[in-house]
C-alpha cells in the first residue's frame, strides 16, 4: 500500500477503504507519512468530501492512534456532552452536576480555553483548591460515588488527531466538515462514553457562523456515533449573542451556580434542561424528554442540583463555601461600565468581539502560553431584543487595569441599536437523532 496511491484514489472521488484509512492514519501518526503528504490527501478530502462509513472509520482509526478511557467500571450508561464552543459558554458547570443530581452518571472530559471560547477546566479552576490531575481509576471511583466528576484530557488521546489538527490549521483545510466531525467524535469516543449528547453552536460567536453548514457538522457527527455504536443526538443552538450575561471564568461560575439555584439566566437554564433532558433519557433515567425535563426542574426547586454541586466541588479539592457564598471566587480590581451611544433596542451583539474583548482583559488565552485571569471578565447588562436608553449601561468591564479604552469601543462597536423593536432570537433552532 502506498499514500501516493491513496491520494489519487481519494483525489478521484473514490471512496478509501477502513483498512487503507487505518495505514493512512497509523503512518501518519509514527511519521513515516509525511507532512506533505497528509496536506494532499486533506486538501483531496476538502474537495471530495467522504462517505459515512469513511467518517466512521476515520473517526475509529484516530481513536487507536492512542489511549482510550475504559469507563466499564462505571454503573450505568454513562451520557457525555459535547459544544462546539462560543461565548459565555458556562453550560458543563451547571449541567453536569444538574444531570447528576437524578442519577445520571457524568463522567466528563474536558479541556482548556484557546482564543475567545473559554475551557470548562479553567472555569472550574476559579473555585479554589478544585483541580482535575486525577488518575482514570480516582476518577472512575469518583463517578461512582457521586455520579460526577470532570478530568483534564490525558496527552496521549487521539495523537492522530492533534497532527492533523495542526496541519489543517497551516493548510486552509479546517473547514472541512469531515476532517471537523471526525476530530471531535473521535475524543469524544476515547474518553468512554456510552451516548453522546452534542450542542452545536451556531451564529456571530460559533466556529459554524451559518445554520446550514452547523447542521451539516450536526448530522455528520451524529451518523459517526451511530455508526461507531454510540446512542449520539444533536442540537443546534443559538450563539449570535452569548449564553447567559457573564463572559470570563469566575463571573460563569457565579452564574451557573445562580443557575442551580433557579435564579439564573433564562437562556442557560433553557439549553441545560435541553441537553439535560436528552442525557437523561439516553441513560434510561426516564421514559420521555418531557418526563427526564421534569426530574431536573425538581432537582433544582428541591436543591439537590446545588448540593450535587457542593459534593462535586469537594470531592475534586475544591472549597464548595464558594457555592453559598460567590464573593469567595477571585474579583477584579475594577468594574467599568460601558455606556449605550444611542436609544433604541438592541438589535444584535457580535458575540465573538466580546469574546475577544474578554479575552483582552486577560479571560482567554490568544497563545497556549498565555495566563489567564481567572477574575476579570464582562457581564451583560442588555442582549438582543432589550430596549435600551442612550447613556444607559449595556455591560460592564471587569478588570484588573483602569486602562481598558480600546476594549470599550470593542464591546460598544458590537452592539447594534436600531429604533424598531426586535424580536429576541430563537435559543434551540434543531434537534437531530
């Protein structure tokens, strides 16, 4: 077998077989297939697209490259979720220990943040003493006894994937929705999953900006799921603003801790109910959506979802007094307000320059080097649909440096006020099973 074969083969539009994929993806990741050589055959996959059952199995061939997480020793279905990141996105802070608090087991893999999108890990890292340097079989222990637990992914997983990553980032190939579903499936599948729950993001502050081709990412990854054996659904949510009002790590821990105690944003208890209710019933905790949605707004009224939390919190070394009281969790220096220029409603809000702004502030990393605030931030004040008084305030600024100018006009810059009222968008636009 030969890449240069493999590469006219696939060039042609013919369809490569599992076994062909596996030598591809095995040389690949031992480097005996070269850099140029894989940007060809990405670039063919760009142009020719793949069938089904080459996702599939180039989705498997990427999770051998390296380790995989046995979670058998876990009771139960075990139900991961999934986003494809955006702005605000505090949603597995409260979702896991929500999902966990009616029985579900949750046994999440994580990462960091990278440009505007924020990590879970850094988020949680905010609550001090919590951390996720705990072996798979700690882990395992942990999910059994509290049903929740969130570790760091490990170096080794999927190797294949992070070359190639990094090659379609240098070779104009990111977009391919291929070479995309089967990256994120492909993790989602090492880390031990039973079934699998997406939230795919659509809009300003989404890696997909356009409905059509955020569906199209949504019904690849699902058929990878279903066809690698995985009970896999899909969502397709809102990100032309952000989720709930808060952007930066320790302003979403407080909110989502809000959440849980039914005083937080509307939108980020809508779209945890949303995925919770599918975790729920593809774990068999329920016989219906309708009936999985009930148990989890019972266990936020009776407060078992917050003292999941607080059992979450403490069991991976955190100081869950943070939960009662959030003033515990690290503050700016400053809080900033940014004023509306106009009267009128808002009309839109680019969610990824706010992101970007947080970012600026010192909230995400623009380089794996970078260190992250944990403190600083934006909080909202006024999202699509608000009606809005010129001088009033639209957000404020939370920082650790007075001068923060150029990141005013950023956020000022991604308001847009009109003087007709506008209709707040829609949060869930698809489901897809």
């Amino acid at each position: 077998m030969r890449m240069v074969d493999l590469i006219e083969k696939k060039r042609d539009g013919a369809e490569l077989s599992k076994e062909e994929i596996e030598f591809i993806i095995q040389g690949y990741t031992t480097g005996e297939i070269p850099d140029y050589q894989m940007s060809a055959l990405a670039m063919a996959i760009f142009f020719r697209d793949m069938t089904p059952q080459e996702r599939a199995s180039l989705t498997m061939a990427m999770v051998e490259s390296g380790d995989q997480i046995n979670l058998a020793s876990i009771e139960g279905i075990k139900v991961d979720k999934h986003s494809t990141g955006g702005v605000g996105d505090k949603t597995t802070i409260a979702l896991a220990p929500l999902v966990a608090a009616v029985g579900v087991p949750v046994a999440k893999m994580s990462g960091r943040g990278l440009g505007h999108t924020g990590g879970t890990i850094d988020k949680l890292e905010a609550i001090p003493g919590f951390h996720v340097e705990i072996d798979t079989n700690e882990f395992s222990e942990l999910v059994n006894k509290n049903k929740v637990a969130v570790i760091g992914q490990t170096a080794n997983l999927t190797p294949a994937d992070k070359k190639l990553y990094g090659l379609r980032d240098v070779t104009a190939t990111v977009n391919s929705i291929p070479l995309i579903a089967s990256s994120i499936m492909s993790k989602k599948i090492a880390s031990g999953a039973d079934a699998i729950v997406l939230d795919v993001k659509t809009g300003s502050g989404a890696f997909m900006k356009e409905f059509e081709k955020s569906k199209e990412l949504a019904e690849a990854m699902v058929a990878i799921g279903n066809n690698l054996g995985r009970k896999t659904m899909a969502i397709i949510s809102d990100m032309n603003q952000p989720l709930g009002f808060a952007v930066g790590n320790a302003l979403e821990v407080k909110e989502a801790i809000q959440m849980l105690k039914g005083k937080g944003p509307d939108d980020l208890l809508e779209l945890c109910l949303t995925l919770g209710s599918y975790m729920v019933y593809l774990s068999n905790q329920a016989s219906s959506i309708d009936e999985a949605r009930e148990k989890l707004l019972d266990a936020i009224a009776t407060g078992a979802a917050i003292k999941k939390l607080k059992t979450f919190i403490e069991a991976q070394g955190g100081d869950s007094s943070v939960v009662d009281d959030t003033n515990q969790l690290p503050e700016a220096s400053f809080a900033i307000p940014v004023k509306a220029d106009k009267g009128g409603y808002i009309a839109k809000i680019v969610a990824d320059k706010i992101g970007l702004a947080a970012m600026t502030l010192g909230a995400g990393r623009a380089t794996k080097e970078s260190i992250i605030d944990l403190a600083v931030g934006i909080k909202l004040h006024k999202k699509i649909g608000d009606q809005v008084k010129e001088g009033e305030t639209i957000a404020t600024l939370y920082s650790n440096s007075e001068n923060v100018d150029s990141v005013i006009e950023l956020v000022q810059g991604s308001y847009t006020i009109v003087q007709e009222k506008v209709v707040a968008p829609t949060l869930i636009y698809e489901t897809i099973s």
